[in-house]
C-alpha cells in the first residue's frame, strides 16, 4: 500500500494524525505472486493501531499490580469494582474504529475498482486467445494441406525412383547377359580352334598349340581337353541319335570322332602325367605339388584315378611283408596254438596300429585333396576290405558242422570264442576309423559285411558246440566212473552197486558248468544279434540246449540211482525162503538178507541225495532263467511264455524219474520194516504168560528195531524234499506203514498184557510219524491207539469202545477176533448181536 504524499511508509504514525487526510491507493501489484490475507490486512491497520496497542499495554500493567486474577489460560481477569471505575475513568477500549471503519469502506471501493479493472483486462484477454487460438487452427490446416501434398509428392518420386531401379536391373541383366555371351562366343572361337587342332588326323598330336604341352598351363590345358571333349562326345551322340541317314552328318560325326580320340589319348597322357609328377610329389612329401596335381587330376572323372591311386600305393596295400606281420602278430608262430586271449592282444595292437597309421594319412590327405572326405571313405574301405579281410580270412576258418573239430583241438567252441574276438575288436577299429574321418561310408554296415557268413551260421554252431560241449563232458563223468570202478575190483555185487552208484551222482557243480556254458553263448548271442527280434530267436534256442542237458543230465542221474534202488529189490527178492529149510540154511539167507537190507538203505541215501541235487539244479536253471534270459526274451510277443513252457516241458521227465524213485524207496524202506518185523516180532511179545510178575510197558524189540531204521533212513528224505514233495512222500509213507502194521498184527494173538504191550508199540509209532507232519497219518494212528482197547477191556465192555468212533469198527471186528479168549469167552455170538443192530 502506497501514500498519496511521498510515497513513503509510516512506521508508527502519531495519535493525533488522521488517516482520511491520506487516501489509500491499492496496487495490483499487491496481489501477484504470493499473496497473503494477513499481510494485506497489516498493511493497512499498521498504521492505527500501534497507538491503541500501547494504551492497552499500560492499562493491563496497571491491572495486575491493583490486583487481578490470572487466567489460566494467561489473560487478566478484573474485578467487578475496578471493571466499574474503569468504565468511568477512561477512554474507549476501541477509539481507533471510526479510522478503521473509514479504512476499511475505502479499501473496499478500490477492491471493487480493481476487480472491474481485471475483469476488463480478462475480457481483453479472452478475445485475443479466441482470435489467436482460430488463426492458429487456420495455420494447422494449411500445414496437414501442405504436408499431405508432401507425402504425394515423395510417393510419386519413390515409384519414379522404383520405375528407374528395375529399368537399370533390367539393362545391368541384358548388358551382363552380353558379356557372357560374347564370353561365351569368345570362348568357344578358342575351343573350335583347339577342336579342329584335334581334328587334323587319328593319332596325331604333334600339330597343337603350346598350351597343351607348357607344363606351366597344365591347368588350363586339362580344363581346356575335358571340355572339347564333352562338347565332341555330346555332338556325336546327338548326331547319331537324331539323324543317324545323311552323309553331312555322318561326315561330321565321323570328324568329331577323330576329335574325340585324340582328346581321350591327349587326357590319357595328361592324367598319366600328372599321376607320374604327384608321385614324384608323393615321395619327396611335397604337400603343395601333391595338391597342385590333385586340383588339376579333380578334373578327370571327378579326381576319382588320383584318390584311388593314392590310396593303392600305401605301402600297407603293396607290402606283402606288412600282411605277413599281420598274421604273426595275431596268430603268433606255427608252432603255438593261437588262443581267443593272444588273439585279442593281438588285434588290439594291429588295430591301433592301423588307427594311427590312418590318422597319419588323414592329415596328408587334408593338407592335398580338395575333396579329403572322398578320399577318406576310400582309404578306410580299403583298410577294411584288403587289410582286415586279409587277415579274417586266416583267424576264422568255419568249421563244418558235419565233422566238427575235436575237443582237443578247441572244438567248436575256439571257433565261436575267436569270431566274438574278432567281431568285437574289429567294431571297436570301426568306431576308431570312424572319430579320425571316413567321409560318407558306412563303415558299421561294412563291418557288419565283413562277417555276414559268419553270423548267417552262427546260431547252428552256437547249438552245435553246446551239444558237443555236453557230449565231451558226459565222457569224461564216464571215464571218471570206469577208472573208480576198476580201481575198486570186484567187491561183491551189492556192494559194488552201491559203489557205481556212488560214483555216478548227479553233481550240481556239472549243472553250473552246464548254466555257465551257456551264459557265454548268451553274451555272444547279445554281441551278434543287434535286433531284439533276432536276439530273442536266438536266445531262446541257446536257452532250449541248456534245459536239454539239464533235463537229459539229471534225468540220466535219477534213472541210475533208481538202478541202485532196483538191483537192492532183486537182492531181497534173491534170499526170500520158504518154510521147512534147515537152520544153517536159514541163517546163511539172513546173512544174506542183511545185505541186501544194507544195500537198499544206501540205495535209498543215494537217490534221495540224487533227488536233493536235482532240486538244486533245477532252482539254479530257474534263478538263471529269472535273472539273464526273460528280459531278453520281453521284447518278443509270446517268447517269455513259450520258454516257460519249454522248461516245465524239459524237467517233466525229470519229474517222472524222480516220482518214481521215491515210490521205489518206499517199497525199499517197506521192505526192510517187514523184514525187520518178521525176524525181531516174537509171538509172546503180545501174550505175556500170566505169572504174577508186573507187565513190560517198554516197547517190543521189534518196534525199537522198526522205528530206529526209519529214523536213520529217513534222515536223508528229510533233508532231500522239501515242499509238497516232502509232504506227498511221507504221507504216503505213514499210510503205507500203518497198513503194513495191521497186517503184521494180524498174525499174532493178544491177551491184556500183550495188549498193553501193542498199545506201547502204536504210541511210540504214532510219536515218531507225528514228525511227518501228515494229519491224516496222526489220526489213522490214534484211532490205531483206540482200537487196541479191544484187547485190554473185559468181554463185556467191548460194546462201550465204539460207541464214539463208529468208523473203526470194521477193523475192530478183525482185531477182537485176535483175542486170546474170543472162543472160551463166545465173543462172536455175543458180539453179532451188537453188529446186527448197530448197523
């Protein structure tokens, strides 16, 4: 705010001056930038109330020292008298208002004047941007006009330029296609004037151009002759196919072939040539004549004659002493039976021999050849053709099949062992042939080649060898047979049975040595069979050999110790007398039945060890089966099963031995308990004379002698079966037995001592058949222990005994009639009765 004076400010204006004698003037300037209400209002009350403010200041300090209270919130309160005199005593608190009110009406009507001005000035304002705002959308328009006409204009001089390029192209493509074409006609004025020089007369070569003999322009001499050449055999072949009739064109055919012949004698000569100086080359290790010569010979026939040239002088194709080496390396002397073991140090050394060799010649032939992966695929063909071959030819002679080679001289099996030598060290050189380079050959179906006649027989000598491998090994178990039994002499017949049969057990280690032949045949089916199909064919009839020997092996061994089994038989069978002979008679056969017992007891031991080994050799051909030859047979549809059923096929005759061998040993072990019944069964065993002294509970002699057999021959078959055929044989056993003790009894007579005594002799049976585990046994003999009640109870009771056990009344009857008082006491008419009406 200004003054109207001075222009200059007050700081603290007197009392008495009066503010309406200056009016206030308010700038617009005031209110630019940061305005502030506050200060404005400052401004303009500055200059008033400092007065009023120093008046207030000394009436508040008079205040508080007459005594005031003090507000909390920090004002003077007065007292109700001292507000009264107050009122009285002084001025206004306000004596400054009318100046304000008068300050602040002016202000307002410059506010209002000030508003007016600056609303006019934004009315201005408004028209001039509307008026610049419609000059500017005008120019805009003008501009996009321009602009637009710009973009046609650019348009119409891209497609003029376009129009230009493609006029240009075109004149570049006709000019280009002129100068090749009188490139073209220059070139072939020169060839026509080179093909009449070859024109002149057959055979004369004397009469060309210095190009054709500088060696300098070997090059272009060649270049020069093949296409002459061409153009002369591509002539005569349209001469005579089209118009073979007219003179003219025989004429000229006839001239062309003059051409064509001293062309082709001319390139004869240059090749030879060329060939004569890069082996020259060669000799001297010139890698830059060597590859001078080969770009040129790459003209002729593609460089094939130098390639192949190249490759047939490597000293190791020419040198007869290099093949011979071969041989002595792998083979070693006359003198020595090469082995597959030498055989394969051998190769191992050949091959890295030839690998390097290779490697070596692989580094001239990219240093020389143009196209070094032709020449590659060559070298290595002939390695593999000439070098290999060579030496393949001489390790593996097949053999016939017909009359194959004796086992002493390795059989068939050398032959089998040497292929899979050769075969596998040979893929290993093929795969070494192959990280050097071998250009586009196919070195694995080379390889294959080298051995297709091989493998084409290979699985017929496979299943050959095997049967020869059996047939040697059966001949040898013989020889071991006879050597022991001459060794042993005569001995005694059954003696000697035993011995034989001793010596011809069946042998689970022959059964391993069977798995273990054929195991390696697997191998070498895995090695030769690359196609699962093939591979499986194969394994299956490797497999179908190895269950024919172990089905064959063991059936054979069963059947030899049945043979044991048979002749202990015909031995007892020998000394069975009849009644009425005379005590010394009667004596030598129980000797001799003796024997014959201790025969059949070791014949007995020895099948029921051949029936233990059979189990074991089956298991293993098992386990072999499960963990080798079913993953290899899976991949065929049906293979797996049909091995299967071949299998169980095979080991059936096996079974067949084997079933009946045991029911063999139950008639042996039959046997020896009647015998031994027979001989140690006394008749007062079971009808103790009534003498006052107390009865025997010990079992009979016979029953001690009958169970101490069974528990020492039976031994063996406890620790022979196992399974359901364990069970299947001891029950049939305890049944057989348990029949055979009825019908011993049934020759005896028995009082109530004896028949205290029976029932000791069936307890101490029933205990020991209670470790056959056969519950149909058990209770045959319980009831047995029931049924000898009817000797021990008075005649009267009898009727209570069956009154539980209904079903052993048919064999009861047959036991009362064994008692000693069944006549004096009338037991059978008593007992009818009980009969009639129980049933």
């Amino acid at each position: 705010m200004k003054e109207s004076g001075d222009g200059i400010k007050s700081d603290r204006p007197s009392k008495t001056s009066s503010v309406s004698s200056l009016p206030l003037i308010l700038d617009i300037d005031d209110f630019k930038g940061d305005f502030s209400f506050d200060a404005l209002f400052g401004n303009l009350v500055n200059e008033l109330l400092p007065s009023f403010q120093e008046e207030t200041d000394s009436s508040e300090a008079h205040n508080n020292v007459s005594g005031s209270d003090s507000l909390p919130n920090g004002h003077a309160r007065l007292s109700a008298d001292a507000a009264k005199s107050a009122q009285g005593l002084s001025s206004p608190l306000f004596p400054e208002v009318d100046k304000l009110l008068s300050l602040f009406k002016d202000s307002c009507k410059e506010l209002v004047g000030l508003r007016k001005q600056i609303d006019g000035r934004l009315y201005n304002l408004k028209k001039d941007v509307s008026a610049q705002d419609s000059k500017h959308r005008k120019t805009l328009a003008e501009l996009e006009k321009g602009v637009d006409g710009l973009f046609d204009s650019f348009a119409r001089l891209d497609s003029r330029i376009s129009s230009v390029g493609q006029t240009a192209a075109k004149i570049g493509d006709h000019l280009q296609s002129a100068d090749a074409q009188r490139e073209t006609a220059s070139q072939t004025i020169e060839l026509i004037k080179y093909l009449m020089e070859f024109n002149s007369s057959p055979g004369d070569l004397m009469e060309l151009s210095p190009l054709f003999s500088d060696d300098a322009r070997v090059a272009e001499a060649a270049s020069i002759a093949q296409k002459l050449r061409s153009f002369a055999e591509e002539d005569i072949g349209r001469q005579g196919i089209t118009v073979p009739s007219v003179a003219s064109n025989t004429t000229a055919s006839r001239g062309l072939e003059v051409a064509v012949a001293n062309l082709q004698d001319y390139c004869n000569e240059l090749e030879n040539r060329l060939l004569a100086r890069f082996d020259a080359a060669s000799q001297r290790r010139e890698l830059s004549t060597m590859s001078e010569c080969a770009k040129i010979l790459s003209q002729f026939n593609r460089g094939t004659s130098a390639m192949q040239h190249y490759v047939a002088t490597r000293p190791m194709f020419i040198d007869l002493e290099v093949m011979n080496a071969d041989t002595r390396l792998v083979l070693g002397d006359h003198s020595s039976q090469a082995t597959p073991s030498s055989v394969a140090r051998g190769l191992a050394s050949l091959y890295k021999e030839i690998t390097d060799i290779v490697r070596k010649e692989a580094a001239t032939i990219m240093a020389v050849f143009p196209s070094p992966n032709e020449v590659m695929s060559i070298l290595v063909q002939r390695v593999l053709e000439q070098r290999v071959t060579a030496l393949l030819d001489k390790l593996l002679v097949k053999p016939s099949l017909v009359n194959p080679p004796p086992m002493e001289e390795g059989g068939l099996l050398l032959y089998l062992r040497m292929l899979a030598v050769a075969y596998e060290k040979t893929q290993e050189l093929a795969r070494d042939l192959c990280a050097v380079g071998c250009g586009d050959l196919d070195v694995e179906g080379l390889t294959e080649s080298l051995f297709s006649s091989h493998k084409d027989e290979y699985p017929e000598h496979e299943q050959a060898s095997l049967r020869q491998l059996y047939q040697a090994k059966m001949a040898e178990l013989r020889a071991e047979t006879q050597q022991v039994s001459d060794s042993t002499g005569t001995i005694g017949r059954s003696k000697g049975a035993s011995v034989a049969s001793s010596h011809q057990q069946i042998s689970v280690t022959v059964v391993t040595e069977f798995v273990r032949w054929n195991e390696e045949a697997i191998s070498r089916c895995s090695l030769f069979s690359s196609q699962p199909a093939t591979l499986a064919t194969n394994v299956k009839a490797v497999f179908t050999c190895l269950l024919d020997q172990v089905s064959q092996y063991i059936t054979e061994g069963l059947e030899r110790a049945r043979d044991g089994l048979t002749e202990a038989a015909a031995l007892r069978e020998r000394y069975v007398l009849g009644t009425g002979v005379s005590r010394r008679v009667a004596a030598a056969a129980a000797s001799a039945a003796e024997a014959a017992a201790a025969a059949g007891e070791s014949s007995f031991r020895s099948f029921m060890v051949a029936v233990q080994r059979c189990g074991s050799s089956v298991a293993i051909v098992q386990q072999y089966f499960a963990n080798s030859i079913s993953r290899l047979l899976l991949p065929v549809d049906g293979a797996h099963a049909a091995s299967c059923e071949e299998m169980a096929t095979a080991m059936s005759s096996a079974e067949g031995a084997a079933y009946k061998g045991l029911q063999q040993c139950i008639e042996t072990v039959m046997a020896e308990v009647e015998r031994l019944l027979s001989a140690e069964q006394k008749s007062t065993d079971y009808r103790s004379p009534d003498d006052g002294i107390a009865p025997d509970h010990r079992p009979t002699n016979a029953c001690t002698r009958v169970v101490a057999y069974l528990s020492r021959v039976l031994e063996s078959a406890f620790t022979a079966l196992e399974g359901l055929n364990k069970q299947a044989f001891l029950t049939e056993l305890g049944n057989r037995l348990h029949k055979g003790l009825l019908n011993h009894w049934q020759k005896f007579t028995f009082n109530p001592s004896g028949g205290l005594r029976l029932k000791r002799d069936i307890t101490e049976y029933g205990e020991f058949v209670r470790s056959f585990n056969a519950p149909s046994v058990d209770e045959k003999f319980e009831l047995l222990g029931i049924m000898a009640n009817v000797f021990i109870v008075a005649p009267e009771s009898l009727s209570t005994l069956f009154e539980g056990t209904p079903s052993i009344r048919k064999d009861a009857q047959r036991f009362i009639q064994l008692r000693e008082d069944y006549k004096s006491a009338k037991l059978a008419s008593r007992l009818s009765s009980l009969w009639a009406s129980s049933s």
